[in-house]
C-alpha cells in the first residue's frame, strides 16, 4: 500500500478582468499603451495638450489625474535647485540566474532611461534642511525590485544613518523582479534590515506612495515608514484586485485598493495632493527633525 497518494496539483482557470478592476500588470501596459494619443488623459479620457499637463506638474487639470513622474521630475519636484548630489549610480544587475531575455531587456531599458536601475537615489535638501531620498522609476521593467534596487536602497539608509538624515523613499513598483528570483526577494529582509536599524538610531522614515506600488515592495520598505504618505487615487496593494477577486470569489469595493481606500482603514496616514508635496514634506522635516525629542 503506497504512503502517500498521488500528488495534486492546483488548477488556475483565467477570468476576464471587469473592466472596474486595475492591476499593476494592467497599470504597466497602460502607461507603455501606444494606442492613446499621448494628450488623452487616463483619467477622464479627456484631450488636454501634452504641455500644459507637464506645465501642471503632470496633473490633468480637468480631473486632478496624477500622471506618473519619472524619478528626476520627482526630485526635481522635492529638492531645492542643484542640492542633488546622485549615489551609487553606476550599479548594475548581473543576470546571475541566466534568465531568457533578461540582459536585452535590461540594456533596452538602461538606454531609453538613463538609468542604471529602476531607482535613483541620493542626498539632497528642501527649503534647505538636508535629507536622503530613494525615488523609484516605473519606466524601468515596472519599477521591479531587483538586487541592484534593494542594494541601492539600503546604502541609502545606511548613508542616512551614518549621516543622521532623514529618509524619503518615492515608490512604484509592480513588486520584486521575477528574472532575479529569490535574490529579489531577499532585498525585502535586506531594506527591511537597514530601515530598523535607521529607526533605532532614532531618525525618521517618510513614504511615500505613487501610483501603482504593489507586490513585493510593499510587503516591505513601503509599508515601514513612520508617516505613510500617497498621492491622490493611487493603487497600492500586494495582489491586484483581479487575482483577489478570483480567489476569494467575491465582489470587492470599487475603491478597493486607491490611497482613499487605505487611508480609511489606517494603512496611509495622509493623502497629498502633487501641488501640496513640497510644503507638506518641508514641515514633516522640520517637525521630526532629528536631535529633538518630543517628550523634552
Ligand atoms: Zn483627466
């Protein structure tokens, strides 16, 4: 008599995503869409002219949809003029697991962004108080977190800790780079790491959430700021809604994983609007400054 029985295996049926439900996957061929001209807003389908969107900070002014900011734009919104000083910028990834098609992709996207990684990150200063600031770029392969991500995010902490600095991590990501395997999922135990022992020395960890941030990134470093910020209507979860819809078999809310979604259940702390960014990261800075102690 044989001990065990023969093996089962799961069955995955696909269903048709309503058309209600975004995922990350359905955000990234979005963004990449050649289809739409390059003026209609995907929020409201509305034709605004592509220069007066960029003049608005890429905010539709029809609807207030947050069109996504490349890294420098970000930086460029949140630092004073020429404070950026950029850190490890030569890292690269080696494709280490031999995957089909992964240096191709990786060379394509290195020559159409100019970076060498899917974040940039450095020192800089806002309205002069200094700080550290890891910006995620959603053009490179969907922002995913590979070694090189995870390596480059976790010298910045530790250059924040060294230098006590507080730190602002900008994410976007569809989550960990499956052409790494499990060497990407060790960045998440690794940033993890350095963002703990940033936070015993003291000094403050500040997110914030642009649209989308799923997956792997926010099963770490996006969820461990002390202050959780997004922008307005971004998507952040850890599954998307499609594949949560199929498992659990039940309808879900249609505001099921925007900012105002988690915000209400306590997993955001504040919602900012692009325009309001500046002003409201100065005074967070200034308010957990570090060196001061709130109970003296
Ligand atoms: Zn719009």
């Amino acid at each position: 008599m044989p001990l065990f029985g023969r093996p089962k295996f799961a069955s995955v049926t696909y269903i048709k995503k309503p058309s209600n439900l975004a995922g990350p996957t359905d955000i990234a061929a979005e963004t990449v869409s050649k289809e739409k001209p390059k003026d209609t807003c995907k929020g409201c389908n509305g034709s605004t002219p592509q220069h007066e969107v960029t003049a608005n900070l890429g905010i539709c002014p029809k609807c207030e949809y947050h069109n996504p900011m490349t890294a420098m734009q970000r930086i460029t919104l949140l630092s004073d003029a020429n404070s950026f000083r950029e850190l490890d910028s030569n890292m690269k990834s080696v494709n280490r697991l031999g995957f089909e098609g992964y240096d191709r992709t990786y060379l394509e996207k290195v020559k159409s962004t100019g970076h060498n990684d899917a974040i940039v990150t450095g020192l800089c200063k806002l309205d002069g108080q200094e700080y550290a600031i890891g910006v995620m770029d959603f053009r490179f392969m969907g922002a995913s977190m590979g070694s090189v991500v995870g390596e480059k995010l976790t010298r910045l902490t530790e250059a924040a800790t060294s230098r006590n600095l507080p730190l602002l991590i900008v994410t976007a990501s569809g989550g960990a780079r499956m052409q790494e395997g499990c060497l990407s999922l060790m960045q998440m135990a690794k940033t993890s790491g350095a963002l703990a022992r940033h936070s015993l020395a003291g000094l403050p960890v500040f997110i914030l959430l642009t649209n989308p941030t799923y997956g792997g990134v926010t099963a770490s470093f996006a969820s461990l700021g002390d202050i959780i910020l997004a922008e307005p209507k971004a998507l952040i979860g850890f599954a998307g809604a499609r594949v949560i819809q199929t498992t659990i078999k039940a309808e879900l809310p249609p505001d099921f994983q925007t900012a105002e979604f988690l915000e209400k259940r306590g997993l955001v702390d504040r919602i900012i609007h692009r325009k309001g960014l500046r002003r409201e990261l100065s005074l967070l800075f200034s308010y957990f400054k570090p060196g001061i102690d709130a109970r003296s």
